[in-house]
C-alpha cells in the first residue's frame, strides 16, 4: 500500500492541531458565556454566531478557495484565528472581557472555519492519487473525531478550571501551531482569475449551486445533511445547559467533555473499520445508521435520560456521523471536477451547514418560550423527518457504489 507522501502528511499534521483548536475552543465559548452571566438564549446565540458564516459567506468561500488556492487560505485563516483568540484570552485575562466581544469572536472564528474547511476539502485530492481517496479521507476523519471531539473536549473542560483565559489562549496557540503543518504542503497551483468583467463573480458563485442541483445524488444527500444538521445544532446548542451543573444532570465542566470524548470514540472507531463496514454493509446501509443514529442522540435527553445514556446516544451518534462525513466527502470528490471542487463543497456546505445557526436560533427561542426539554422534543421531530428523507430518497433512488467503489459480494 503506498504512503500517502510528505504533501499529505503536513495537510494532515495542520488538521489534527487546527482541530484540537476546534475542539477547544467550541467547547469553551458556551462555557465562558455562561460565566460572563448570560441567559439560556444568549448561550444558545453564540452557538449560532459561531456557524452564521456558513449560510452567509459559505458559497464565496468555495470561489475564493479555488482562485486564490487552498494552501494560501490555509494558512491566512489559521493565522486570523490565532491572533483574534489571543485577543480574546487577553481581554479575559483583564477583566475586560464583554458579551458583544465573545459575539464579535464568535463571528470571526466562524468566518475562518468556513474557508478552512472549504480549503481542506480543496487540496486533499491535490495531495493524493485518486485511489488513495478513501484512505485519505478517512485518516482525516478519524483525526478529526480524535481532536475535535476525542481529546478537545475534556481538555477544554479541564483547561477552564484553570481560567477562561488559559482554554481559549490554548486554543489560539494551537492554531498558530497549524502553521507549521501547512507549511510542508507543496504549493498548489490556483485557478487563473478571470478578466475582470469576462464573468460575473455572482455566475461564479452560482456554479457550485447548479452542479449540486443538477446531480440527483448530491442532492438528496445535501437536503439530509441539512436536516439531521438542524437537529444536531438543536443538541449542541443547549446540550450544556442540560449536563452542567444547576442542570437536570448537575455534572461537572470534565464529565461534560467526556460526553463528547465518548461521541468521538465512535467516531474514530468507525473510522478505523471503515472500509470493512463499506464492503460488509454495502451503501445504503451505512449510510442509514446517521439518521437512525440522530434520532437517537436527541430523544435521550428528551426523555430525561441520564448522563450514561446520554453518552451511549453520543457514541452511537459518532458512529452514524463518522461514516456519514466520510462517504459524502468520498463521493462529492468523485463525482466533482477537480475545477469546482472548491465551489460545489461550498454549495454543499452553505446548505448543510447552514442548518446550523438556524438549529442554534430555534433552540434559543424554543427554550426561552417552553423551557430545555421542549427543544430535545423539537429536535426529536426534526430527526425523524429526516429519517423520512432518507427513506424517500432509498425508495426513489436506490444507490449501490455511488461513492466510485464496488460493493462486496
């Protein structure tokens, strides 16, 4: 089996620090909001400002990507997140620390992540053979699940009981330690921008859109995601609300992150046994255990369940979601030209992803209206229509190796 190479290796080396980042940092920014004295809603709003870049900048995003190159935005946007949590960590640490200045960092950390990730999509196939694709992605995937999830998580949780400032500077200085990974990926060569005037960036930017429309697979993939997102940004949105102490659950900060260590487990589980579970499951049946899974996930603390079951649904939910992101990732990069690959993943994400400040949003309305346990029940709902999707999309258009790999007889 051949190395997947140096280029690679670096790209890889950025994603695990960058995520590490990630982890941390998304775990602390409820946190710290709740101990800056903010209400239930104001908690859910950061969430939602934190993935507000998805629906607003995420289709330019893919456009910048493939003219300006995935390598260069890489390593500008990592740059950005490092110095604007440094910042923050400051102001904390001088007591200057403000709710519309955790919302402005929560925006601009948003921003980033949209071009890092459309970035990351980008240059994975420039840094691999077209047979190393699944491979590829699923060593990204699972060092994903490990730092975002797996190690980000408890580590904020215990980070901040040695200060706000000390989990969100770790965080920044995790971003700037990203730098040195991208540094090792060869250069790719951007788009040719074209002549001002030849066409317009708006056409540019619907480009993606259209391609993702006009193949009926991507499509239908694209409408679940975004509903089982809608669900899953529900969840995380209030999730610290229900776990923490004065919570039902009245847990700790650590015990919370465990939540999410355990999500990741299963993350990197299914990562790991990935291709047997493509070969032995085949599809259609792998890709149904994420919205089975999600259903899951939120009918647990809707029911008032317990901090172990909660996890069990975490675990379940990592599995589901694992397999889920790397599937769609193997067969968006198939069934996509190399030339809009920036753009139709913006598309996709725009989409997707976008369903995520609308879930944090909706949480944050919900609970001010009637109370935590009526906003699982809501996301509950959401789950299951998207179950429903599936169903309809399996009976409407049945699908075997549509990610460009032969099922196994």
């Amino acid at each position: 089996m051949a190395r997947l190479g140096r280029s690679f290796g670096g790209l890889w080396f950025a994603t695990g620090a960058a995520n590490l980042g990630d982890g941390i940092i998304l775990f602390a920014l409820p946190l710290v909001a709740i101990a800056s004295g903010a209400t239930g809603g104001q908690v859910a709003l950061i969430t939602a400002l934190a993935t507000l870049a998805w629906p607003v900048v995420g289709l330019h995003a893919g456009w910048v990507v493939d003219h300006l190159g995935s390598r260069r935005i890489l390593f500008v946007t990592n740059a950005v997140r490092a110095v604007v949590l440094g910042a923050l960590a400051v102001a904390i640490a001088l007591g200057m620390l403000t709710y519309p200045l955790l919302a402005a960092a929560a925006v601009i950390y948003g921003v980033a992540e949209v071009l890092v990730d459309t970035s990351l999509f980008a240059a994975i196939p420039a840094t691999i053979t077209r047979e190393q694709s699944g491979r590829a992605n699923a060593r990204i995937e699972a060092t994903i699940n490990v730092s975002n999830d797996m190690l980000g998580a408890p580590l904020a949780g215990a980070l901040i009981l040695l200060g706000q400032s000390v989990v969100v500077g770790v965080s920044s200085g995790l971003y700037a330690l990203a730098l040195i990974g991208v540094g090792f990926v060869r250069r790719l060569t951007p788009m040719p921008v074209t002549a001002p005037g030849a066409v317009p960036s708006d056409r540019r930017v619907r480009a993606g859109l259209v391609f993702l429309w006009r193949n009926r697979t991507l499509r239908w993939l694209t409408a679940i995601n975004a509903t089982m997102n809608l669900s899953w940004a529900m969840w995380m949105a209030v999730m610290v609300l229900y776990v923490v102490a004065p919570g039902p659950l009245g847990a700790s900060t650590v015990e919370y992150g465990l939540v999410f260590t355990v999500m990741a487990v299963g993350g990197v589980i299914a990562s790991v046994v990935y291709r047997w579970l493509r070969g032995a499951l085949g599809v259609r049946l792998l890709l149904a255990f994420d919205p089975i899974a999600t259903v899951a996930l939120v009918l647990a603390p809707a029911l008032g369940a317990n901090l172990v079951v909660c996890a069990a649904a975490a675990f379940l939910g990592g599995v589901g979601s694992s397999t889920w992101r790397i599937l769609n990732a193997t067969v968006r990069q198939h069934v996509t030209p190399v030339r809009m690959l920036g753009r139709a993943y913006s598309a996709f994400r725009a989409i997707s992803w976008g369903a995520l400040p609308a879930g944090a949003s909706i949480a944050g309305i919900v609970i001010e209206l009637a109370g935590l346990a009526a906003v699982f029940w809501v996301a509950t709902a959401v789950a299951l229509f998207a179950l429903g999707l599936y169903t309809t999309m399996m009976l409407r258009h049945p699908i075997a190796d549509m990610d460009g790999e032969p099922a196994r007889r």
